[in-house]
C-alpha cells in the first residue's frame, strides 16, 4: 500500500516549484506563485481521476471525514453507522462535529453488514459511513438501497482502498461523498493530507468555504472576504499539496503493481484448503492493497500470524488485538474519555456501543491481512509466497 515507496524526483520537482516561488498557502500571493497553484491542481487531478465534479483537499483524512460530515449538517444528537473494524480516525471525526458513533457489526466482506446496519437506524439516524477497510469494499449497493430507503447519507471512507472500484466507479464517487487520506502509509501520500470528493455542488461549496475558517472564497482580496458560517482551518499547504500531485500521477502504476503481487501470493495460499480469502461484493474490484484471508477458527488464525513472523514475513496483521483497528482495544471509546466534555446526547448514544457483536467477533478473530508492498522485486515476491505457505502448512501440520 505505501506510496512512499515510489517518493522520487517526480514528488521532488512538483516541491521544487513551490520552494522556488516561496508561497507555501494555498490563497494569496497570487503575484509571487509563478502560476503555482498545487492545492487546486490536486483537486482538480483528483477529481478527474474519482470520475466526480468536485473534489476539496484538506490536511489528512480525519479532517476530510470531518468537514464532509459538517457539509451533510450532521451535528450534536445525530447518529452516525460506521464498523467494528476500521481505524479509529472514523468515530474521531463523528465526536469532533457533536454526532454520536454507533457501532455496527460487519460480516465476511469485513465492512458493514447491510442488515445489521438496519437494524441500528434509529430517527437520530443522519449517515451510513461504511469503511473500505484493506483495499476492498462495503457491498455499496446494499448500503445505497438502505440509505435511499431511510433518506440517510452515504459516506464512504475510502481512506484504505483509493483506487478500487465498484460497479465500474471509483470508490469513494459512489455514495453523496467518499473521503481519502494522503497520510505516510497510504497508498498515495502527501506526508499528511486528505481528500473528499462528491458530485454535489452544494457540498463542495460548504467543504471549500469551512475547511478555510468559512470564508466565501469571493473576490480577490482575502481580507475583505465574509464568513457565511462557522467554520475551522483544516487546510492542506502547497508543499503537501506538491507531493500528493506526483503520487497521485502514480496511482495507476501503484495498483498494476499491487494487482501483481497481491495475484501471486494469493494463488500461492490457495494449495492450502484451510485458507480462505476475504468476501469480495459483486461487483468490486480491489485496490489490492492488503492480502486478506481467514483461518478456520481463532486460534489457527494466531498461530498462523505468529508463523508468519517466524518465517520472515514481515507486516502482516492479526486486526482482533489490534490497538487501532477494532473496537475491543478503543476502550476510551466504549469508555468515553475525552479532554473536553462531550455533549449528554453523546454520552447517552454511546452507551448503544456497549453491546455485543457475534459477527464481527467471529470474523475478525479468524482473519490475518498482509500488507502488500510495491517494491518487490518478482524473485522476492516468490520468495514471500514460498515463506507464506511454509508459514501456514506449519500451522495446520502441528494441529
Ligand atoms: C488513515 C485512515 C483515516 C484517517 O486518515 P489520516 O490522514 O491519518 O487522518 C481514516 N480512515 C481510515 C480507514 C484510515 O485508514
């Protein structure tokens, strides 16, 4: 998944142009930029590569989530539906603008199932935020047909799968706003950065006016500009900007890449009949960020991780005891401890996530996702197979 791996000149002239001028914001100063403007260039690559009329850039991916959620007016007592199993970035953003996280049960795609989304709407009900965790996706189309049925949003974290498609979109341009992030593990990386993209005006107009403190972005002068509303600096820099438009120009060649490897070692696991691979939708095509697979029960899937590392296979991930990506360890989440004092109607919606979730415990608990790197070599990404299988027959020899 990293872009990192691909940082080279490419990323180096696109700052160069910036550092040459010296205007590292992104309004302003239009007289000393040279015509540089990287900000804007990123979001109008962004947009033509999403297939989307608009596109906003902001500072990473927890802000795009944030001034998305703050365009669709979702507020203090609203609910937002959002997985078990994603980064904690998710419920940040909700909590940041007065809505309550409710936590929602996922299935074998790893993502939200449609019914236990259902079953959680509630008249507070504003948003369905599935998250295309590893490179591949929410079934859209199930999320699509609730969210019109119960007139609710569709916002889709695409921070971990840019680049996967559905039904032929790119993710993300599905649902009303799909949101990126450009942070350093990423598949495109700006350093720090994020995106949202949408084909409503009306959203893009509020995400350009709030990401900027709500200023109208009217006229010329900066100064004299109004605020029409409230809004915050979540702004992204030309130098970030900079790298992110060089990345971005790779993303083709990062998913080529990616396909390859990801098909490699796939077909290499598939001689052992104890592993099976993530569900993916009808329709969706991968980013093929991550090799997603399960064991057939919770323990195989902890002895299989632990012989991964033995046998030298680097960054992969049991997500069940992970700190950041599932909610068993967001204990300051089901806990609520916050520095500043979060709302009554907060605190009473997140007492809904005290429950249990048999499904997501079921799947997560057997499930190990390898990172997929781009910069391989082919004789290392056989080497990686070969180790992989070793790995996994060592565990099912054993039992
Ligand atoms: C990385 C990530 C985010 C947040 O992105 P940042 O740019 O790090 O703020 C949000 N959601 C998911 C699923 C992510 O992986």
């Amino acid at each position: 998944m990293p872009g990192f791996e691909l940082f080279g000149a490419e990323e180096k002239k696109e700052v160069q142009d910036v550092l040459d001028n010296g205007v590292l914001m992104r309004y302003g100063f239009d007289g000393n930029r040279n015509g540089h403007h990287k900000a804007l260039e990123l979001e109008k690559d962004l947009a033509t590569r999403m297939q989307t009329d608009y596109a906003q850039v902001v500072s990473s991916g927890t802000a795009a989530l944030t001034v998305a959620l703050a365009c669709a007016g979702v507020g203090s007592g609203d609910e937002v539906i959002m997985p078990t199993f994603t980064f904690v970035a998710s419920f940040e953003a909700i909590l940041s603008v007065g809505a309550t996280p409710i936590l929602c049960d996922v299935d074998d795609t790893l993502t939200l199932a449609p019914g236990a989304v259902e079953a959680l709407i509630t008249d507070k009900t504003k948003v369905v935020m599935p998250v295309h965790m590893c490179g591949s996706m929410a079934d859209l189309k199930a999320m699509k047909a609730i969210c019109k049925k119960h007139n609710l949003i569709l916002l889709e974290d695409a921070c971990q799968a840019i680049g996967g498609t559905y039904e032929g979109k790119p993710l993300g341009s599905y649902g009303d706003m799909g949101c990126f992030s450009f942070d350093y593990v990423k598949t495109v990386t700006a350093g720090e950065g994020g995106g949202l993209i949408t084909n409503s005006k009306l959203y893009a107009d509020r995400a350009h006016q709030y990401q900027d403190h709500g200023h109208d972005h009217i006229g010329t002068d900066r100064g004299a500009e109004t605020h029409p509303f409230l809004g915050y600096n979540y702004r992204l820099s030309e130098l970030h900007a900079a790298v992110g438009i060089a990345q971005l120009r790779k993303l083709d060649h990062t998913l080529a890449l990616q396909k390859k490897n990801y098909t490699l070692l796939r077909d290499a696991l598939t001689i052992i009949p104890e592993v099976t691979f993530r569900r993916v939708p009808d329709g969706g095509e991968e980013s093929y960020a991550f090799l997603t697979f399960f064991l057939p029960d919770k323990e195989s899937a902890m002895e299989a991780h632990k012989a991964l590392g033995l046998h030298g296979v680097d960054a992969c991930f049991y997500w069940y005891y992970n700190n950041w990506h599932y909610y068993k360890k967001w204990e300051h989440l089901l806990n609520p401890t916050s520095l500043h004092k979060l709302s009554e109607e907060q605190m009473q919606g997140l007492q809904k996530n005290n429950s249990s979730y048999a499904s997501s415990d079921a799947w997560i608990s057997r499930t190990v996702s390898c990172l997929i790197k781009v910069g391989w070599s082919d004789a290392e990404v056989q080497e990686r197979a070969s180790k992989m299988v070793k790995a996994l027959q060592s565990v099912f020899i054993i039992n």
